[in-house]
C-alpha cells in the first residue's frame, strides 16, 4: 500500500510523503501528517496517534478511512491546530474528550458519516476559525455556545439533522458578526440531496453573513393530552370492580355484630362490679377464715345491719 510514498518502511519517517517533522528538545518530532486524495489510504485512525504529542495537523480528506475518532486523541496532542478527516467513512460520534482541543483552529468533517450531538462544550475551542461539518448526520440542537467561538470566519453546518429553535446568538455576543464572513446554515430544498436541518420558525435576529442561507420550518404543536372517559351513570357496575360491591345484607350483619359486642362489653362490666360488692361485703368471713376462727354473730349481724342501712340510706342523709 501507499507505493511510492516511503510509508511502513525502515527510513526515517521524517522523510516519508506528507510527513512533516521540526526539531523539538534536540529531535525530529513529526508536527504535521497531510494526506490528500492520497490512493490507496484505506483504514481506521490508530489510536497510536496520541503518542504523537507534538503533531498539529492531521489532514487526511478525500480517503478511504473508516471507523470511529479514537478517544484520547484531544487528552494528548494539546497542539493540535488541524483536524480535516472529511470526505471519508469514519462514523460514530464526538469522543467525550474531543472538546479538549482548545488550540483547535480548523475543523472538516463535511461528507463524513460522523453523527450525534453537538455538546455545550464546544465553547471552549475558542481559537476555532474554520468549521464545516455539512452533508454529516449530525442532530439535536444547536448550543448557543457557539457565541464564544469569537473568531469564526467560516461556520457551515448545512445539510445534517439539527432541529429545534436557532440560538439567539447575537444576544449572547455581538463578536461573532466581526470575522464571520462565510455561513452556511441550511440550503435551498433539493429532492435529489439528503434532508437537511429542520429549525423552528421563527428565526432569531442571525449574523449577517447567515441571513440570507437558512430556512424554518414551523414548530411542531404539542400533543393533546388523551380525553378522560366518561363517569358512568349512577348505580352503573364498572367493569373489574364487581368483587367491591357490598350488599345491604352483608351491611346490616356488620351493625348488628357491633350492637351486640357492645352489649356484651356492657354486661362484663357489671358483672366484674357486682362481684366486687360481694367481695367487700364478705370481708370480715373471709378473714376469720384465714385466721381459722368462727366471726362472732352478734359482730357479723352488725356487719350485715351496716352494710344494709348503708345500701338503702337516702342519699342526701348520707352526705349529711
């Protein structure tokens, strides 16, 4: 593969076509890896490229390359000024990491299969100057962070999947007008091209290099909420609630069940207190009985005597 290039040979790759290399700590260090329309690249990024921590370019456009945007590659070449890998196959989406290249300033990715969202944190490749991600399959919504990117000039998003209401951009920061001068945000509709970017009408105030390449398409209403069904008739049986029904019968046994537990609570309550009466009255043969003697008659008359005229003293005598 790559004949003629001197790539996977023994030489030192300093001297291999594309590869560019300055001296850094007393060594070659390869800075830069450019592969345009170069026949027969074909492949995936190796996630080896981290160890090249100086690089700063890595253009590869219009090539055979497939597979995903290794992860640690923005963790370990901070460098990096150069990302141009459009035109190829490579897909999946964004590495979580990828907004760590905040000394980014050229980003290409149109005609990619690269798709997902674009996070909040692209705020922070504030040095970004040029951004064309069209013909991809991006989508969600646009981050109004994109206000940060002060240097802007050429901010092309056409032709992906976004949605939702444009960001007020120029609210956020009136900065963004001052180097933009190329802004491709939708395109006309072409039957023969993909769907393209559907943002909500209506359109907030735009910069003036956007105003004239977007269309809106108008919100979508809120789903109803379904209608609740009709209350049934009175005396009307739900279906799956029968096994609820209670009879008057079932009603009335429950009353009568109470009247009569209450009755007899009432009746033990007497009881214990009559047989409390005898216990009093009885006091004086219980303990001769303990004591093993007979009570003397005459004191166990005058006992009953007492206890006689007590029960059937008037009670207004007895408070006198």
């Amino acid at each position: 593969p790559l004949n003629g290039t001197q790539w996977l040979t023994t030489e030192d790759c300093c001297k291999w076509d594309g590869v560019g290399c300055k001296t850094q700590v007393g060594q070659n260090r390869v800075t830069s890896i450019r592969m345009h329309d170069t026949v027969g690249l074909a492949g995936t990024l190796p996630p080896e490229l981290a160890r090249l921590t100086y690089l700063q370019k890595l253009q590869m456009r219009r090539s055979d390359l497939s597979g995903t945007i290794p992860v640690g590659l923005a963790t370990y070449l901070p460098d990096m000024k150069s990302l141009e890998i459009g035109r190829t196959r490579i897909s999946g989406t964004l590495p979580a990491d990828f907004y760590a290249f905040e000394n980014l300033e050229s980003l290409y990715l149109k005609r990619s299969e690269v798709s997902g969202t674009i996070d909040a944190a692209i705020g922070r490749l504030e040095e970004l100057e040029f951004l064309d991600i069209s013909k991809s399959k991006f989508s969600g919504t646009i981050p109004v962070e994109f206000a940060s990117l002060t240097d802007l000039e050429t901010f092309i998003i056409a032709r992906n999947y976004f949605t939702g209401h444009f960001p007020d951009l120029l609210s956020v920061s009136d900065k963004m007008t001052e180097k933009l001068t190329e802004c491709e945000l939708s395109e006309p509709w072409d039957p023969e091209e993909e769907d393209d970017n559907d943002f909500y009408c209506p359109l907030p105030n735009l910069p003036p290099a956007c105003g004239k390449r977007i269309y809106c398409v108008p919100a979508p209403s809120p789903s109803p909420s379904p209608p609740s069904p009709p209350s049934p008739p009175p005396g009307t049986l739900v279906p799956g609630a029968e096994h609820h029904s209670v009879s008057p019968g079932v009603i009335a046994g429950s009353v009568i069940g109470s009247i009569v537990g209450a009755l007899l609570v009432v009746a033990c309550i007497a009881g214990l207190y009559t047989y409390h009466q005898g216990l009093t009255v009885n006091k004086p043969l219980v303990k001769n009985m303990e004591t093993g003697s007979l009570p003397d008659p005459s004191a166990q008359a005058s006992t009953r005597d007492t206890v006689s005229i007590n029960m059937n003293k008037d009670p207004k005598n007895m408070e006198e």
